[in-house]
C-alpha cells in the first residue's frame, strides 16, 4: 500500500510549482481579473510545450501514457496556482474523444489537446438547474446542431466544444468546431473573472456526433462528468491550501491586542477548521485518483464524494481565509478575493453542488442494494 | 406582548405618514442620478425634515433637535423607509454619534456652531479610526499628533473610512503618547475635512463599488479648540462615541438586505428532479426554513429593542446579534442560492435574482467585518451578557513603542 | 408596542418559577429518569389546582379567559424546569375542543383539564415520517376505531386521547376514552424517559367524532399542531435557557490551565453562540404568542418559524451544555442528559422537523403568491 | 497511489489469514456471553497470538514481541477484524503505551517481568491520570503521594478510568511537590491493581453502560522502585504516555462506528412526500453525502497514516482528525436520523436501525470528550502543524498551592 505521490510525482509537481511561481503568480492572475488579460494562451501553450497536460494521454495520440495519477498532481499545482488556464475543460474534451471518439476524432483533436495548441470546452447548461435531460433543448438534426448554451467556460476562447443536445429525443454528445458557421459568442461576467464564461448561440452548426455510432449519450457524459470531477477535486484541493496558507501565514503577521492574531482561540481554532477540511478532501481526493487510474468500479462513488469534499474545503478556506484577513480582505487590491471568486467557479463548473450530493448517495444505495 | 401603537403613536404616526405624503415626493431621485446629485437631493430632504422637527427626535431643542422620544425616531424611520427618498448612511452619523459627542466633549461653541447645520444636513461627519495596522484593536492606532503652540500637527492614515468623500467635518482619534500603554496616549479631535493636508482616496472593495476610503494626513493642523475630552484621554471619547454607534445599528439599513424572496423567486423556476419546482424540495425547505428563522428572529428583536427604547431602557447586547448572525448566514444563503442555480449560478447576466443574490455574497463577507468582526461580537456578549472573564490582554501594561506594545 | 410580557405576566412567571424551584427540582425529574416514579400527577393536579393550566380556556368551561400568553409564559418555566407533567398534550387536546368540538364535549372534558384531574394526549403517528394522511391506517367505522398508534406522549397515563383516523378515505379526529373498551397501551422506552411514551392498540374502541359534525379532519389537525407549537417553542426556549445557565455558571466555576474555563475563546464563543441562538427563538415565540393570542393570520408561519428557531436554539444548548462541561458531563447522575433528551422529545413531539421547515416555506411561498 | 500489498505485504496477509481460519474460531464468544466470560476468552487468545508471535509487533523479541513492523500490525488488525474474536479495548493499552514507557522510564527489572505476561493478556493495564478536576488539564491533579521512607502513600480519586475494574497494572500520576508549579511537582508510578486499598467503582454512563471507572486510593502503599522517571519529573513520562497513546488512536475501534448503512436503511422505509423514498430526496443527500465524504475522507486518512507508518515516519496530528471530526457528525447524523423518523424516532424498540442511531446519538457526546475534547484537539493542530502561538498559560510558573495555581 502506497497511499501518496511517488517520488517521481511528488518532483513533477515541484518543478511546476516552481515553473508556475515564476510565470502565474497571484499578480499575474489578478491582471487577468482586472480584465488586462483574459485565459492565457501563452501559459497554456507552455504548458502543453513542457508536457503538463499530456500525461494521461496514451503515447498514440501524442501524449506520455503515464496514467491519471499524475495528472491530478498537476491539477493540484495548477489550482493551487490560481491558474486562470482552460484545464479542465480541455481534460473533458480529451477524455470525451479517448472514451467515446472515432479514431479519427481521436487523431485530429488529441494531438493537439495535448500539446495546449488546441482549447477544448464542454457545453451542457442552458438554463438554472442540475445537468439533467429535460433540461437540454438543444437539438441535433442531420449533422446541424441549433440551442443556446450558457456558462460555458473558457468560452469565449475555446476552439472545440462538446455540446449536450438531443437527437430523436435523446441526449447525444456533438463535437462543434468553435470557429465554423452558425457560432455566436457572447462573453458573460462570472462569479470568477479569471475564468472566461460565454453564451454561445449555436444556429445550424455543423455538429458532429462524439464517436462513430450513436454511441454517446448520457452514460458517457456522466462518465465523463464523473472523471473530470476527480481533476476539479484536486485543483479544488491546490487552491484550499493556498487559501490556507495566506490565512496561517498572516496571522502569524499581523497583531492584534499586543499578540499575534493566530495567538487567539477563535482563530487557530477557525484555522484547524480549515486545515481538518482539507485534509479530509485531501484523502478523498487520493482515492478518486486511485480510482480514476485503475478505472475502480468505485469511481463514480469515489469521484463524487471526492468533488463534495473538496468543494466544501475550498469554499470554507476561501471564506474563512477572509474572516482572518479582516477588513483589509474586502479591497479590491485584495488578494483574498481570488480564492473567494475561485471557489465559486470549481464548485459550480461541474453542476450543481446538490446533484453531486445526490450521485453520493444514489452511489451509496446501489452498493448497498447490490 | 402588543403590536399595536398606543393612541400617541398612532397619532404620531398618522401625522408623520400624512407630511411624508405630502413632502417625500420631491426628493425621490431619478433612478440614474449620479451620487453627487443623490448627496445633494440628501441634504436638501434633511433640511425639509428639519424645518418640519423630524430630525435629532431625542436631542434637545435649542440645539434644533426635537426634544421629542426614541419612539417617535423609530416610527418616523418606519415611515420613512416605505417612500422611496434617498437614503446615504454617512448622514446618520452625525446627529446620532456626532452630536452627542460634541455635548459631552467638546467646548459648548463647537456645539452650539456645528449642531444644528449637521441636524439640517450642511454639515456630514465620518468617523476617522480604523487604520491599516488598527481593526478590531482601535487603540493600536499609529497616527501622530504633535503639539505646535495652540495647534497639533497631525501625519498618518485611516482607512475604512466610510463616506470621507461627502464628509464636511470628522471625527478623528490620534496618538500624542507612544511612551505610555497604548490607550493612554490617545487624544481626540473634530476636524474640518477640507483643511490642506488631507487627502481622501476612494477604497474599491471586491464587489467592485467603492463605499470606503484611505484618508491621508500629511501635517495637517487642528487648533487646540478642536480636541475634545484630555490631552492623551481620548480613549474615553472613543468609548462614548462606540456606545452611540451601538445604538445606531439599530436603524442600520444594510443588515436587512435578504434573500428570502430572491430565493424563493429563483427556485420557483427550477424543477426538482422530484418533480414541481425546487420550493417543495426538502432540501431547499430546509435551509430556506432555517435562514428565515434567523431573518425573522432578527426582525423581533429590532422590535424587543424599540420595546426597551420606548421604555427609556437602554437596549443591551442582543442590538448586536443582527450583525452577528444575518451577515454570516446571508454568505451561506448567497452561496446556497448559486448552488441550486448550478453551472448557470456562475452568471448573473440576465437574471435580477442570481445578481442580488451574487452581490449579496461579496457584500455579505464585508458586513462580516463592518463594526467589529463577529469575533469581537462574540467576545462582548460572553463578557458583557454572560459575564464571562476578558481575554488576557498582554498589552495592557506596556508602552505603546515598546516591541510588544506597539503592534 | 410592546413586545414582551407584562408586568402582570412577569410576576406570575416568578410565582410558578418559585413553586416549580420547590416542587419539581432537577432531582425531582432525575426521579423521573432513574424509573421511581412516572409522570407526576400530584404536580399536574397541584398545577391545576394554583390555575396554571387554565389560562387561556374561557370562563364557561372552567378557565380564566385570560388569553394565550400568559399560557406561553407558563410553558416557558414548565420549559425550564423539565417539568415531566403532560402540558402540551393536554393543551392539545383543550385547543382541540374549543376549536372544532361540539358543546357537550367542551363540557365534559374542559373544565377537567383546566383543573388537572384529567390528562389529555394525542395519537397520530404509526410509523416513522412525517405527519400525513397517507401515513394513518387506522379506520373509525359506526363509532369503533381500530389501529395502532405508536409514541403516544404521556400516552401510559392518559385519560382521554385524540385521535387521528380515516374515516371514509378522509383523517378525521376522534376522542377516545383510554380507560374504556378496545384499549391496549404498552409503555415504550423513548429517548427522554422523563416523559412517558406508549405503544396503544384500538380495537373497536368505541370512539366519538369530534365535534357534533364531520367537521374535524385535516385543516383542524393542522392548526391545532401549530397552536401547540407555539406553546412547545416556549416550552423549548425555557429547556434552553436553564441549560445555557447551567454551561455558563459551570464555565465561570470551573477551571482549567489556571482559568476559569470561560475564559477561553473557544468556550466564551460557544456560550455565546448559545445565547444568540436562544434569543433569536426567543424573539420568534414572541412573535407567534401574539399571533396566537390575536388568532392572526400569521400564525401558521409564525408558529412553524417559531418551533424550528426553538428546535435548533435547545438542540444546540442542551448538547453544547455537554461540550462545556467536558467529561464530567456523561454520567448518568449528571443532570446534562435531563435537557439532551428533552430536547429531542419536543424536537420530535409534534411531528418531523423536516416537515416544520416545509411548513415555514410553503406559507412563505403562499405569502408571496397571494 | 497504490493500494495493492507488496509482494512481502501479500505473504504476510496469506499468512495470518490462514492463521486465524485455523484458530480465531475457537475463540468467538456466544452472544450472550458475560463482561468476565469476554474477558476469560480475550487473555485466552492474546495468549494463543502471542504463541503464534503475532503480539508486540513492533517490540523487540527479547521482550516476547515479534520485533516486525508496523505494517505487518495494520495488516494484521486489519485481517483481524474479519473475524468475531472478542475485542476489548483496555487489552491494547499494556503493548501500545505501557511497554514502551516501561521501556524508557523503569528498571529493567520490571520490564522484563511485566512485558511478556502483558504481552500474552496475562496483565492487563490502565491508565490512572484524569480527575474530576483535571480534565484537559492533567498536570492539574490531586492525588497526593507522600514519602515513607522506601515507600510512597497515595491518597485520592481518578476518573474516567476505561477498563481499571479488569486491570492487573495500573499506571498512575500523583502530587509530590505541590510547593512548585503544577507541571513540575508531579511523579509517575505503575502500581499492582490488587494493592491494599485501591477501590475501583463502576461510573454508569448516559447511555446506560458502565465502560469506565472510578478509582480511589486510600493509603495505598507503593515501593519507590516501582517510580517511573525521577521524583517530580512524573509529567516527562506522562509525555510518552500520551505520544503513545496518539499512535494507539489509529487502531480506535470506537471511532468506526458510522451511521451511514443504519440511515440509508431508516430512510429506505420512510415514503417522501415528493413520491419515493426519502433516499432520493435532496435533504437526505444533502445530509448523507457530507457525512459520508467525512466518514470516507477520515478511513482513507487512515491508509495514509499506515503509508507514513510503513515508511517508517511518525503520522503526525492528522491521526487526530478521525476523533475530531466523527464524533461530532456522528452526533449531528444521530440527530438528523431520528428527525427524519418524526415523532416515531423518539422510540427504538422495534427498529434496530433507530436503536443504532438513539445509541449513538448519546455515545457520541462521549467519543466528542474521550481522548481530550474537540477543543484540545483543535489547539494542537493549530499550534503543532500550523505552528500557530500556544496559548497563554497564566499558571506556568505559579506554585500549584497557591490560589491561581491549584485549580
């Protein structure tokens, strides 16, 4: 039993914290906020340069075959970076096109996914609610793909999206070449400004069915939504302990009353609060890669639980993170806001927060009946 | 256990609902003025009240007050609140601290020349004590005060100074001893905004408007006459004017922003996977059932308050649970609001509700601070309700410039 | 306005206070407990005897038309005393009477219950959930009822029951005499034995519709549990208030590292949050005392609001108490699991709290609508 | 990321797997087997691991342990609990604490007379420290011992003694020196339970059972050579005990106890008012999901705990998470369980999964006490891991008879 990075991991992540200290620290992702910059194409392409988002990608499409386990552990630094990069969504695509994509799909996305060159997204929310199939009216007819998509993230940069839309009355999952015909985008102000959102308006689009057959469909995108929220759970995870960390070290810093602030109960207890929460996403984090990487049948527990943790260790850090800052917190100058902006973001990127809850236990009592 | 007013108050009332009636109408600001334009639609509506003795209800009336009761100050703010004048908190400030600091502190001139301007809204205060290194310990304060013959020359800075850009005169709290412990080398001092040395900059907060300010003092000079209460006994002027600040959050407006009905409004649109909308679902019953019990709870106890108040009692520590308590669970409920909105909560864009309910949850973690953190709040009712001991205070002893002292 | 009790309320509050310091201490109840008598029938009579019990019932049947918060204020020190005498029930079943029964029955069973001589329950559930027809199974046929009803408070003693039974398809509400014919009663071990819960069987006990007409039903149940939540939220508070006392006076006396240990923030917050928990309950039962007492159109929500604020203010008193009081505090022979159970049994007492907070937002939606 | 066994690992888990097949089934107690029948049963197989070298994992041979690793004891507590062999807590405290501190505090002699007997459950041991005026505070006990020549007399009371009325040893920390702060007056003995007066009652719990004790002394007699570290310098070894003792947590049954299956079954039967089964409603899966990531997060906190045991580092404080986060929740969840029952949850007669819940509703306002409280918990990690300032100890260097410092 090894429950932990390998050394290996553990030097990868080191090397990209570093690499990330150096060209995405919080000023960078602040201009991005002050709306001086959006996503980062540069980032994204050195990334994908020196092999960041390519690990899990089998060597035959361009990546480095070395499995998921890896891949968190840069989720992990990249969210602890606050990198205002299109991560996840970009993951979603690639893992759309491995699971359920024609090999041909597979040869003209992946490669270039891979390299960062390529900006995947995934469109699936229309209206307020859960991801659920009575809430999509999208619709797919003969190749053409015609709805309104909302909050779609990196949207407004993306080049190719996975769209959810209905094709004879079933959810199917369409791949849309962002730069084609029949694409509107408009950007819409998010919760988290360092993640551009976009309304895009698809008018007879060319779409083209995720895999050969009409393969895809539901069971492919809760798959996916299950595989990425491992990813988001630990990107989730890198930001908590940032949060966590600018909290332990200024009240350290700052006095209050003739004492250090994290000299008072009300604050180191608030502070093992935070460190206790993340610990335990930490640990569900570890399992849902484990999961992920070994494809356990016990992902779609693992991962939903995991992305329940993690969403409520880095909404109590970025939160608290605030309270121990005082007023100085609220100023726009403030650091502090990012973590509170980004724990919006990942909490809610996936779906709605109850509709995880609910997979838990839904998850739970087919085991049991089982 | 009575709602109803007794004969006076309704008589009261009706009077003040029959002037407001007739008044209130020409003050309503257009809905895109300008704050320089609402400031001044503010001052001229303060005046109209003061020539009718609707303003300083429990000031005395040589000063231009209405020598009137508490009671009549809460029904008239009932009143008020349902016409759609405008409403700058900054305003309140003076007659309800500044005054009444003036009447015990300062030299009888300053009172008789500064009283009834602020009552007819010529005169706006703002409060000048937090500093960067002075939250929650406002006797931390660095900012310097040295005598120069009959003047202090005064050097440093404040900030979450609230309405400082409006301000005429300010309240402002100095250090004149750094050898002593530190709140006892503290001197108090009236101000005149727009004497040359002060610099008021506008503080953006992360809800992207900018409701504060850093204001700047460099050697900016107070004549003698404007200090108020002992050289280096500015503490106890602190403390009087804390004790009114206390009572004015009763009116305070911003604690009773809620989100029962937003919330409401946008889980009426969403469909439970159960079926009907999400307003049948357990889980949006029970956190909704449990916020509006705190919302409710709140409300009665701003009306237990006006109780004690029409008593001539002075209401004690539970004015402060609306702060304590709303803040918080109007983070958690802004939260929760997004939440059930899913991946489409991220964007506020088109929807009224997901953007007061999103405004709410930067707004909400800086009530959080605003008066004290809640921290603080709970201290003060353990000590002062429960009469549990204080917290060891290590500083209390030592001069302010020593290493221990001075932070 | 007046939002508090009157002085003439206030001294009375203060004489029950003294009888109840003399009559129904906390050995008294920890008697209760410990199985050496069960629920006191000298103090419910003595209670009715001094007029407490009456306050609120008119003066034709024995009462002292004195309105319902005085009843409140009553309910609030038998509250806080953990008085083990069946109050709520017995109100029950007085609301039950005046509100729907006919004039023979408010002549033959109130003047009773106000002096004492007659105890009162009512019998709903069967099962566990929520208070709903679809939950009764229990059918009254030509004056007979049979079924079985389980957690019947106060149900071992007992005189006269109401209860709530399917008649044609419909709930409607019967009066039963628990002493006659068809009656089976098997006491239960419930979470708090100082109040005493029963198991009773109905088999073609002879039953009598309440009210000379099919008026009762539905509608009537439901307003007779928010009429008696109002009297149970005070009832909770007085629970919560004696038991903040009681964690604060033990925090004040006992010490630790050299302290007492209320003066540790953490302990200081925790008492703290206690208090701001029982006055915002406070404040809510006022409020539905008065809309009880004025029979305001308010009082459905006012009274849902109130029970759940005072569920959660004693709920959080009774088990922080424990925290508070640390070790010491899980003996059997300490009077901190006297409030931890009664504060489950009037948490549970009228229903689901669950279906308490629906209630709270159905009639806030209703408001909104209307 | 890797939760197959090595290949030693998987030999090794062959093993013992084989091994309890063979013998664990001799040793099932019946159902209604008595408190004495359960303990005659567990020294009985303690004696037969310790034949079979499967005790004292990590202790060195000389001693009766298996001088092996501490992966070898996970795997074999691990394979262990698979099988219905009694489990009586106190049997652990001799091999994981009282071994150890004998090792490093008392002469060789008793060690080499004690070990191997505790190692095959012949000597059963208990821990004497908290009093009921000592809590968290254990440096602030009573119970005095006073010279007599070779001899130490003890007088006085301990509290919340798990297991005393079973235990052959006990381990016990007295007053020597009250004249000095409470930390630096304090020695440690080990002390034959069956001496002359030492009385041992029974302490019934809230839930009824009678898990812990307590123990007076009454001139209890005790050689000097039994004295664990110098005179006065008691609170070093009290230190072992308790770094020990951390460790220990890790294999705390107790604190494995969860409701999830009890609630999932309990709601399975409860019809939602929105159709279904409350499993499906968004209020039980609001409820259930973070309980259970709590529950799941805590047991994988645990195989990393085992990863850093296998590396041969020490876990640090997140040992501590699992008592500090389940015993909380596991009280919320028992509450949340009966709430869902309505009126029906106050009574578990007929329901095993409600007798689970009422059961655990009252347990775990112990678990939240047992160990040190929440609090302690709290202010060790803050000042451990997050190398927060310790608090203020007013009473470090104040003599324990004084007034400030005896309490």
């Amino acid at each position: 039993m090894n429950f932990d990075f390998s050394d290996e991991e553990r030097a990868a992540q080191e090397t990209l914290r570093r690499m990330l200290a150096a060209q995405c620290d919080r000023n960078f992702v602040r201009r991005v906020l002050d709306g001086e910059h959006g996503l980062s194409r540069e980032l994204w392409r050195e990334l994908g340069w020196q092999g960041w988002l390519s690990t899990s990608v089998p060597e035959q499409y361009g990546g480095q075959g070395l499995g998921y386990v890896l891949q968190c552990a840069i989720a992990l630094e990249l969210g602890r970076a606050l990198a205002p990069v299109p991560f996840w969504t970009s993951f979603l695509v690639s893992e759309a096109l491995l699971l359920a994509g024609s090999e041909d799909q597979k040869r003209r996305y992946l490669p270039a996914l891979a390299r960062g060159e390529l900006v995947g997204t995934v469109a699936f929310a229309e209206t307020a609610g859960g991801i659920r199939g009575d809430l999509i009216a999208a619709i797919s007819e003969n190749g053409r793909l015609t709805g309104s998509k909302t909050a779609v993230c990196d949207g407004t940069d993306a080049d190719v999206t996975l769209v959810a839309a209905k094709a004879d009355g079933e959810v199917h999952l369409f791949l849309v070449d962002l730069h084609g015909a029949g694409i509107t985008r408009a950007p819409q102000t998010g919760i988290d400004p360092t993640k551009s959102l976009a309304r895009i308006d698809f008018t007879a689009a060319p779409a083209e069915q995720l895999g050969d057959e009409r393969a895809g469909g539901w069971p492919v995108l809760e798959s996916l939504l299950a595989r990425t929220a491992v990813l988001v759970a630990f990107e989730q995870l890198g930001g908590a302990e940032a949060a966590l960390v600018m909290a332990r070290d200024y009240a350290l810093d700052r006095h209050t009353f003739g004492r250090p602030v994290g000299a008072f109960q009300a604050i180191k207890h608030k502070l093992a609060d935070i460190y206790i929460a993340n610990e335990l996403a930490r640990s569900n984090a570890y399992f849902a890669a484990w999961a992920l990487n070994t494809n356990s049948a016990e992902l779609p527990l693992a991962a939903a639980t995991a992305h329940v943790s993690a969403t409520e260790a880095f909404d109590r850090a970025a939160r608290d993170n605030i309270q121990v800052h005082g007023g100085a917190a609220i100023a726009w100058q403030h650091d502090c806001q990012l973590f509170y902006r980004r724990a919006r973001h990942l909490a809610l990127a996936l779906g709605a927060p109850g509709q995880w809850r609910a997979r838990v236990v839904a998850n739970l009592a087919a085991a049991r009946a089982a | 256990m009575d709602f109803e007013d007794t004969q006076t108050e309704a008589a009261f009332r009706a009077e003040v609902r029959a002037w407001l009636a007739a008044n209130a109408p020409r003050f309503v600001p257009a809905a895109e003025a300008s704050e320089a334009e609402r400031v001044k639609l503010m001052r001229a509506w303060t005046a109209e009240k003061a020539k009718a003795g609707y303003v300083g209800f429990t000031l005395p009336r040589e000063l231009g007050g209405r020598g009137g009761s508490a009671v009549e100050e809460i029904i008239f703010v009932e009143e008020q609140a349902r016409v759609a004048v405008p409403h700058i908190e900054t305003f309140n400030l003076g007659p309800s601290v500044g005054i009444p600091v003036l009447m015990k502190h300062a030299h009888p001139e300053h009172v008789s020349r500064l009283a009834g301007p602020t009552l007819r809204g010529e005169v706006v205060w703002c409060q000048m004590f937090s500093e960067p290194g002075a939250g929650s310990d406002v006797a931390a304060i660095r900012t310097r005060a040295v005598r120069d013959g009959d003047e202090w020359v005064v050097n440093g800075q404040k900030v979450w100074t609230s309405g400082a850009h409006i301000a005429d005169w300010g309240m402002l709290i100095t250090r004149t001893n750094p050898a002593v412990p530190k709140h006892q080398g503290l001197t108090f001092f009236i101000l005149d905004m727009k004497s040359p040395g002060v610099e008021v900059r506008p503080l953006k907060q992360m809800w992207g408007r900018s409701e504060f300010n850093e204001v700047f003092f460099t050697d900016v000079r107070i004549p003698d006459h404007q200090r108020l209460g002992d050289i280096d006994g500015g503490w106890q002027v602190v403390l009087t004017t804390l004790s009114n600040e206390r009572l004015a959050l009763i009116y305070d407006r911003t604690v009773g922003r809620n989100l029962v009905a937003p919330l409401l409004r946008l889980a009426s649109h969403i469909p439970s996977p159960e079926g009907g909308s999400l307003v049948a679902s357990s889980g949006f019953c029970d956190r909704l059932a449990s916020y509006y019990a705190v919302v409710a709870g709140v409300d009665h106890i701003r009306k237990r308050i006006s109780t004690s108040l029409s008593r001539n009692e002075r209401p004690g520590a539970e004015a402060t649970i609306g702060k304590m308590t709303l803040a918080r669970v109007l983070q958690e409920m802004a939260a929760f609001g997004m939440d059930i909105a899913g991946t489409a909560g991220q964007v506020a864009d088109a929807d009224p509700d997901l953007a007061e309910i999103q405004e709410s949850f930067f707004m909400s973690a800086g009530y959080r601070m605003g008066g004290g953190t809640e921290e603080i709040g709970k201290n003060i009712i353990a000590e002062r309700v429960l009469g549990l001991p204080q917290d060891i205070r290590v500083d209390k002893n030592t001069p302010f410039q020593s290493p221990a002292g001075g932070r």
